[in-house]
C-alpha cells in the first residue's frame, strides 16, 4: 500500500480547496447539501449544525427554508440530499485517477452519493487497467431505512437497484454488525452479501480523564444524565425518554431538582420544543470532539435512546463502552444491536419501550437502579474491552481486507 492518502470531500467554508496534512491530501469539490451552499455564501458561524452554535428556537427564516426543504427539495433530489456533490466529486476523482495510480478506492455512507461516485469509477476503462481495490464502508444502509432518504413513490425501485449494484460491482463490502449483514441478506439475498464483512466502529483515540464518582455510601447531590448524538425521526426520538422523566418525577417529586440531562448533539427543529420545555433537560449542541469526551466522562449516567430498527447500532456505542460509565439504554426493538454490543456487561440498564412509553413497572426498576451503588471499571479492564475498537486494530482490518481482495483480483 502506497504511504499517501487522498481523500476526496464536499467543500466548507474558510477551507482550501486542497490540504497536505501528515500524508494525507484533502480535496475539496462542490457542497454536500444545499445548506452549504447557503452557509457558504451568505455565513455559517452560528447557524444551526455548526460546533459551537447556540441551540435556540427556529427564527422566520429557518422554518421557512426548513418548509421550502421538505415540502420541495426533500421531494426531488436523488439519490439523497448530498446529490449536489456527485458530478464536481466525481470530476475531481477522474482527474486524480488520470493522474496518479491508486492501490484502493474507498467510498463511505451515509450520504449514498459518495457509493454512487465509487460505482461510476468502478466501470472506467481506466480504473479497470489500474486494477484498484473498490470498498464500499457502509455505516447505514441506503434503501431499507425506517423512512426513505428520497422520494419512494419515484424513486423506490431505482434505490434499490443502486444499492444491489453497488454491494455486487465493489471489490469489498464493510458494515459493522452482523444485524445489518443479515438485513441486507434478507432484502437482497446471498449474491449481495458475498464480499460483505463485519468490522466494528471505531473508537476514536480518548484522551486521560477523571471519571466523576461520587463517594461510596453517598447519595450525590445532583445526578447528571447525558445523551451524546443526533436525535432523528422517526428512528430516534425523545418522547419515551420525555415521557419516563415527568413519570420518574411524578412518584419521586425531589428529582426535579436533583437530575440533570445534558443533550450534546444537533438538535433538529421538530425537537426543539419539546425538549427545551423540561426543566431538567440542557441543550448543549454541537461541540467539539475533545468538549464531548471531557463532558461524558463528566455525566454520572449515559443514555441511548435505542434504534426503531434491529439492525443499526450507534456509533457512540464504543464511546459509551470506553467511558466506562453506567448506561441507560431505551431498547425499541427486540433484536437490539445496542443490547447485543454490550452483551452482560452489568453497567447496561435496559429498558424496554412500547406503544412509545415505557411501563410502570420498567419505571419502579429505573427509579430503584438509579440509586444503586455502580461499581466503574478500573483502567485494565477499559482496555480490555476497548481494544477491539481502537484505530490500529481497525485500521489492520481494513489494510488486511484490502490485501486480500487485491490478492483475489490478480488469481
């Protein structure tokens, strides 16, 4: 494998068009929505989806642009929201793949626009005589969402035709659990899943914190509860979470003014309101990676509010794991990826949801887990169960697979 990485991604603002930093070159081509080109033009730095913005209530202007986006645009780009990056992106990597050989083109999604780039590459001439490796990462799958990323009256079919090339025509196919290879099995049959393989996500590198613990007997005063993440309907919604708290209040009055619950993580307008009215509930926003790391090993308590599909596990699930932390887990579904990731570890405290709440008597276990004494695991654990995930075993994976399909290409 070469030593240089070029790696190709939508243009931002105040960012050239092209970067050098530590062996990797960056190039920057087009937007990747038409959010960024209305950032980009007319200013982003305290527009919503940006580290640092204030959360605030939606003004005029976004909920009308908000309109203007679902009503409208949502109702005819293809094949998602990013689709405006497809021609300048795919016109730069051509230049590239004219101008240097490459050992391995990887495409990443969500948005599925980048796999659709990797599969117009995939059928140059060019690319053929290169004899390149074509991987496809997927972190979500594309046409089997909860709800379509596009139009499913027009595009349905043309979806699902993309996708199934896209898994046949790449060199290699990653996701990352074995839920999501089975659902894609089960929506495409055995040819698509053939050069399919698990590699789990990646826990990004976790600087040296002081966990905050109370002291043992000890009831603390406050008891602080964070949720790290982006909240989306109709998969991922507060309303059960919402609905345990003014219930948890209900029969345990003097939590009011002990739990607080820290959301970090963009929150999109159809949230705002109800969130932003719970007294106990602090938005905090998007922020930088190194603020969210400090903040979680800050919380007492993390919450994930679990999936409405069985076969996509969040990608702070290995953060949760390497905070260390107890975990309170809404589970939706009865296959649950969260549930399964962390297996028997005794900090998981499920809860399960259904017709949208949880029952009285998940509340009465909640409100009496809350209390218990948790015992946190010392640092050699950590790293025990943390080491499956860290970026030098995954990155080993994904060089090993390229190598092998390389090997596979040239027999």
């Amino acid at each position: 494998m070469g030593h240089e990485v070029h790696v190709l991604t939508a243009r931002h603002r105040d960012c050239a068009d092209e970067a050098m930093t530590n062996g990797v070159r960056v190039y920057r081509a087009g937007f990747d929505s038409l959010k960024e080109v209305a950032y980009f033009y007319f200013g982003s730095k305290n527009a919503r989806g940006r580290i640092g913005a204030e959360v605030r209530k939606p003004g005029f202007f976004a909920r009308l642009t908000a309109w203007i986006y679902n009503v409208l645009w949502k109702k005819i780009y293809f094949p998602d929201d990013a689709c405006l990056w497809y021609f300048p992106a795919k016109n730069k990597a051509r230049q590239l793949l004219e101008r240097e050989k490459f050992d391995a083109l990887i495409t990443v999604s969500l948005p599925f626009t980048g796999h659709l780039i990797g599969l117009r590459l995939r059928n140059l001439k060019d690319f053929v005589n290169l004899r390149s490796i074509w991987l496809a990462d997927v972190g979500d799958p594309f046409s089997i969402q909860a709800k379509p990323l596009n139009n499913s009256f027009l595009y349905g079919k043309i979806s699902r035709r993309l996708e199934r090339k896209v898994l046949e025509n790449a060199d290699a196919v990653t996701v990352t659990t074995a839920f999501t290879l089975q659902k894609y099995r089960e929506q495409f049959g055995e040819k698509a899943v053939r050069k399919m393989v698990v590699v789990p996500p990646l826990l990004h590198p976790v600087p040296s914190l002081a966990r905050r613990q109370s002291p043992i007997g000890q009831r603390p005063p406050a008891i602080k509860i964070g949720y790290f993440g982006a909240l989306y309907a109709p998969v991922r919604t507060p309303d059960a979470f919402l609905d345990l708290l003014e219930k948890s209040f209900a029969l345990r009055p003097e939590l009011r003014e002990r739990l607080e619950v820290h959301f970090y993580g963009e929150i999109f307008p159809e949230f705002f309101e109800k969130l932003s009215a719970q007294p106990a509930v602090r938005l905090h926003g998007l922020r930088s990676r190194e603020e969210v790391q400090k903040a979680m090993h800050d919380m007492d308590i993390l919450l994930n509010i679990g999936n409405s599909t069985d076969f996509q596990l969040p990608s702070k699930a290995v953060e949760y794991l390497a905070a260390g932390k107890p975990i309170l887990n809404l589970s939706y579904v009865e296959r649950d990826p969260f549930v399964a990731f962390f297996e028997d570890n005794a900090l998981v405290f499920n809860l399960k949801v259904e017709k949208g709440k949880v029952g009285d008597a998940g509340i009465r276990r909640w409100l009496a887990w809350l209390e218990e004494e948790k015992k946190l695991p010392d640092a050699v654990e950590l790293e025990r169960r943390t080491s499956l995930y860290k970026l030098a075993t995954i990155a080993s994976r994904y060089l090993d697979l390229l190598a092998s399909r390389r090997v596979s290409r040239r027999s």
